[in-house]
C-alpha cells in the first residue's frame, strides 16, 4: 500500500536514564529527584549529538 503521508526525515533520540540509589525517602522526594537527574542526563545527552545516551550521576539523581 501507499503510505499515508510522503514525508522524508531522520528521526534521532536522546535518552537520559536515572536510577534510584537511596532507599525510605518519601516516594514524591524520589519520584521529583529521579525525573531531575533523567532530564539532566537526557540534556547532556543532546549536547553530544545525535542518537546518545547517558546516565544521570548519582548526585544529579538525589
């Protein structure tokens, strides 16, 4: 079949992966400091280009 649209492109993606290291922290504390540390590590992931990955620092992450 024909596709839907006649678009061209290049799709790149930046991940950025934070994990959490602390344990009984209050689980909105967690949740706000595992999002910051994944986007600070999604945002370095962009500065080095295309198609990269990064994990977020254990101190970005807390």
């Amino acid at each position: 079949g024909q596709p839907a649209l006649n678009i061209e492109g290049v799709i790149t993606c930046s991940l950025g992966i934070a994990s959490l290291e602390k344990e009984g922290e209050e689980l909105n504390t967690m949740k706000a400091a595992l999002i910051k540390g994944a986007d600070t590590a999604m945002y370095r992931a962009k500065d080095l280009g295309n198609n990269q990955v990064c994990l977020a620092e254990p101190s970005s992450a807390s």
